[in-house]
C-alpha cells in the first residue's frame, strides 16, 4: 500500500462513536496517520487525541466534502449506520455507501474495511439489519478491495448491547424476558473486535470478502449473557423467565422501560434478536492472526468491562481531567449518559470571599476523629452505630495523626484513596453497604478567595444498592449542604483568628 513517512494514512469514519473513539488512539499507537471524520470538527477536536488526528469535518451524503475528506487515503474504515432510523433512512445509508466506495476508487483507496452486524444467512432481516448488509453489499461490488467484518453482541462498557445486559441484570433479580432470550448469540469482546480492525488496516495484503467477528461461544444464549453478567459482578443468582412477547416492538419497548437506553436504539436491537447470531464458516481468524492467546471468551470480557468499576476509580474529576483510559473495555467520558454502571451523585459548591484556599484545605485536611464531619452529628453517629452492628468500621477509628493526612490512612469509616495536598482528597468508605461510595473534598482559588468542592459518589450493586441510595436520599438534604455550609464556615473563622 502506499504511505506517509509516519505509516497508511487511515481515514476513520465515525470517529466520535463507540467503535471509532477506541478504534483511533490504536491506530495512533501503530505509527499510523489517522484522519479523524465526523460531523462534528470541534466534537473531534475535544476527544483526547484530537490535537493527534487529522480533522476532516464532512457528512458522507455530500459526495464533494467527502471526495476533500479521501485526499491522500490509504485505508478506509467504515463505521457510520443509523440506529435511530426515521423515513428514507435505508436509501441513505446506501447513498453514502456508493458515495464512498466509487470516491475511494476516484482517489486511490487501496482498501475499505467495513463493520456489519452478524446475522443468519437466508433470514429476513430487520429493517436495519438488512440496511447494513445492503451497505455490505455495494461496498463490495464496488473497485476497492473491500473486507466486511460482522459482529453481534459487543462486549464492553459503553456498548449498547453489553449496556442493556448489564442494567438487565442488575435491576432484575427475576427477569421476565421476551422469548428470544432463549436464541444463540455469540458475543465479541471490544478488545478483540479493535485488533481485527488494525489489523485488517495494516496488512500487507488487503483481505476481501465477509468473515465473522466472534468468541468462539457458539452454544451461548442470551440469558446466558445475562446470567454470567451477574456472576462476575457479584450479584446474587439472575433468573430469566422466557415469556411470549413475538412482536419486537413490544420487547424492545420492555428493555427500554428496564434500561436507561433510548428506544431509537432498543427497539431496533430487540428487532434484530428474533434472530440467533452466531459465526458462521468464514471466519476472521482463517484470514488475519487472533488476538495473543485467541479469541476473548464472554467470561473475560465481561470481567475486563467491569474492571475500571471494580479498581474504584472515579471515571471523571472536577476539572474533567480524566485521561484517555488505556483498557478499551472501560467507559470513556463522551460514551452516552446511560454508559457504564451506574452512579449517584451528591455535588455541593460554596465560595467564600476573603478566605485563603490553603486556609480551606486546613479544614479539609483535618476532617473526621475528634474534628467530626461538621453537619447534622446525631445522623453521622446514628449511621456509625448502625455499621458497628453490622460488622463494619463505625466511626471509632478516629485517624493518625489529628492534622495530617497520607493515602491509606483510615479516617472513621473512611480510607484516603488519594490526596493531592492543598487542592483535593478523595475518601473511600469502608462502611457496610450494597455498593461502593466516595466522598471528593476540594478547594481552589478564585479572585476574591476560595471555591469549595464537595462530591459524593455510589456506585451501587443491583437491585439492593438503588434501594439503598433511595432511601438514605432524603437525609442527604440534611447531611450535605450542611457540611459545606460549616466547612467554609470553619475556614472564615481560621481566617479571622489568624489576622
């Protein structure tokens, strides 16, 4: 193929999508030089890598923008379908696939490497099933060398099919479910799906033809997904109930009322389901090397999707400065709202004038043990009392050292997970309850004086921790604008006493 200093000049559509935005910082790792193309510039441009990509901001119904877009292309992928549908929208998706492919062959595309959904072959296909085959077949038939990769259920966080598993199986201890839960679907880990992806784009010979993208799980059915997803999530034993729902409508309707998933994007999933997926005889593997070690079985991929929650990290910070995250299983801060697990905030702001931030952070610093938590004492020993009974920590460790601090350290029921002096310490509870929780305490400078920052997190497990955060909701509105209230109140008085 031909090349730049630097490697195959790769032009990624979709690059602000859940594929695209993995598939890009891979390729920028393989030495290649990646043209970023969306709708959006300025979307791309905020995207961790944007200041490494080349921004080509085009609509790929506009055959000029598009023709600008493939100057100097070595390699195309294709990620661009419609899941929300509306009137003439399989005619589109076919215009923009006969734009691209007679474009590239206008401009010298060596290859064009496209991502279908799998499906059986000889059935009738759902309305945007069948529009992306369509879009696999005139890429196809058109002069690039084209290779067409299907995939079915991908596995990662962010993913809406791995999504609708994972609220499925965490909000329902009993599921009642459509009948084609019962169907064989053989998922594909997100790792495994970029590796193939790379790897079509920089082999020495472009492949063509169609292959299948998949574990290697053939005998796997839907409420298997299900059943597994709560195992390695350490939920209690999932049941699935198969129940007569045949219209996709109406199922797709029931996991978008289950689910936080827009039904632009349930109902044609449900609709696609009344199908088994599974791989067939053209596998990608009889063409392109596997992933090291083979195929990601299902159990692992949930494992690593569940990861990034199980390490505790908190995925974003106040000033959004969360990096790239190097695991592609993880969620990334542009994946949709209803991505990864689930999280229940509690946010608080005050500024103070004439306060010093290091002032602040004295008060913060000093938080816990014989300091107290500055709000409301009879609930905060009420709940210590509670953990006592329960088996957990209370409120009787105290801490250390009365005024400093050091990551490890126990303060009452919490553990310092992280603490960047002067500026923001990140507690972790250790307390009993069904989920994991954080409390963030931060300050920052502001012309006048000090910006105080206070954020609680839960990340709850199942059922039981949603109820869990429910109920204990209404004494946060007791609990936590008081804390910030006293907290600043506290630094004024430092302050004054000190002058």
């Amino acid at each position: 193929m031909s090349a730049t200093a630097l490697g195959p000049r790769i032009l990624v559509t979709g690059a602000s999508g859940y594929i695209g935005s993995r598939l890009v910082p891979g390729l920028l790792e393989q030495g290649t030089v990646v043209r970023a193309l969306g709708r959006d510039g300025d979307r791309l441009r905020a995207r961790p890598w944007g200041d490494r990509v080349e921004i080509a901001e085009a609509d790929l119904s506009d055959r000029i923008a598009v023709r600008r877009a493939l100057a100097q292309v070595d390699v195309v992928v294709f990620l661009v379908h419609s899941m929300a549908g509306g009137t003439g929208y399989q005619e589109r998706e076919a215009r923009m696939a006969r734009i691209m492919t007679e474009e590239a062959a206008r401009s010298g595309v060596g290859r064009i490497v496209y991502l279908s959904g799998l499906h059986p072959r000889g059935a009738e296909l759902s309305e945007h099933m069948a529009s992306r085959e369509r879009v696999a077949k005139i890429l196809r038939e058109g002069e690039v060398p084209t290779l067409v990769l299907e995939a079915a259920t991908v596995i990662g966080a962010g993913s809406a099919s791995f999504e609708i598993i994972r609220h499925l199986a965490e909000r329902l201890p009993v599921m009642p479910a459509p009948r084609w839960v019962g169907n064989r679907i053989e998922p594909v880990a997100i790792a495994d799906v970029l590796h193939h992806l790379a790897s079509a784009c920089l082999a020495e010979e472009p492949v063509r033809g169609t292959y299948s993208l998949g574990s290697g799980e053939t005998d796997l059915r839907f409420r298997d997904l299900l059943t597994i997803y709560a195992e390695e999530a350490s939920l209690t034993r999932r049941r699935v109930l198969a129940l007569p729902l045949p219209a996709p409508l109406l199922s797709g309707l029931w996991i978008g009322l289950i689910t936080p998933i827009p039904l632009s994007i349930t109902v044609p999933l449900a609709q696609s389901m009344q199908h088994e997926a599974i791989g067939h005889d053209s596998r990608i593997e009889d063409v392109l090397a596997p992933p090291t070690g083979g195929p990601t079985r299902y159990r692992q991929a949930v494992r690593a999707a569940l990861a990034a929650q199980r390490s505790g990290d908190l995925e974003s910070r106040w000033d959004d400065d969360a990096a790239l995250t190097a695991h592609s299983a993880a969620s990334l801060p542009q994946d949709p709202d209803w991505a990864g697990h689930t999280v229940y905030t509690d946010e608080r702001e005050r500024i103070q004038e004439g306060v010093a931030p290091g002032t602040v952070w004295s008060v913060i610093e000093g938080i816990g043990g014989r300091a107290g938590w500055y709000s409301t004492p009879l609930l905060w020993s009420l709940r210590g009392a509670v953990d006592r009974l329960a088996g957990g920590p209370g409120l009787r460790r105290g801490r250390r050292h009365a005024e400093q601090l050091r990551e490890g350290d126990a303060v009452d029921w919490w553990r310092v997970e992280r603490i960047d002096p002067g500026r923001r310490l990140t507690l972790r509870a250790e307390m009993r309850m069904t989920g994991r929780a954080w409390l963030q305490l931060g300050v920052e400078e502001t012309a006048d004086g000090a910006r105080y920052q206070q954020r609680a997190v839960y990340f709850p497990d199942g059922l039981w921790g949603r109820l869990y955060w429910w109920a204990i909701f209404p004494f946060h509105a007791l609990v936590f604008p008081a804390m910030a209230r006293n907290i600043m109140a506290e630094a004024a008085a430092r302050e004054g006493r000190t002058r």
